[in-house]
C-alpha cells in the first residue's frame, strides 16, 4: 500500500462547537476551505457530525489524537490559560517522551508528546 496522506475524523453530535475548540483553543491552523486543520507536513484533522455520534466519546482512551510539539511546558500552560484542564501532566514514559493528556469538548484524550532522544 502507497499511501499519499493521512486525515483522522472526528464525528461529534455538535461539530461546531468542536471545530471551534481546536480552532481557537488549541490553535491549529485550518486548511484553505477550513474545513480541516493542518497537523504536521502532511496530516489533518477532519470535524463533522455523523447520525450515530451522540453525547461524550464512550472509550476515550481508544483513539488517542497525539500532537508532538518541541515545547510541552510551553504549549500545555498556553493551553491551561485558556481554561483546558489536563488529565496527565507531563508524565515521562520508558521511551523517553514526555505526555500530557486533556479532553477535548466531546470528551476524546488528546495528547501533547514531547520526545527528544
């Protein structure tokens, strides 16, 4: 399999508000026809309302939407500032990163990675 790029897409009940939180929250830039966000070179993340998606994530710890980033002492206090609530501070794995874990609106784990090896 060659694969050309890469989306995940996260079905909510309300799409709006979702979009809104990682556009204006957590700050991660819209495509052009801003109805996805650019993560890293070549992925984005997709916001939409499906019939089947209703109330909060049942398994949150299922898909776990991980953001890398340089600085997660920088990032998560710009994040807390804004009123996100963490769920895992900076805890160290084994490997050698770092993560910190918040929900998002709909109550999907969303992870900032630090690894520096």
């Amino acid at each position: 399999m060659e694969v050309t790029s890469f989306n995940i897409n996260i079905t909510s009940e309300q799409p709006e508000r979702l979009h809104e939180f990682y556009r204006d929250v957590v700050g991660l830039p819209e495509n052009d026809r801003k109805d996805a966000f650019l993560v890293g070179a070549d992925a984005q993340i997709l916001i939409d309302g499906h019939s089947e998606t209703k109330g909060q994530a049942k398994e949150p710890q299922r898909v776990l939407i991980n953001l890398f980033v340089d600085d997660i002492a920088k990032e998560q206090a710009a994040l807390e500032a804004k009123g996100v609530k963490f769920i895992r501070d900076k805890g160290k794995e084994f490997w050698g990163g770092v993560i910190s874990t918040f929900t998002d609106p709909d109550g999907n784990y969303v992870q900032l990675l630090e690894y520096k090896p």
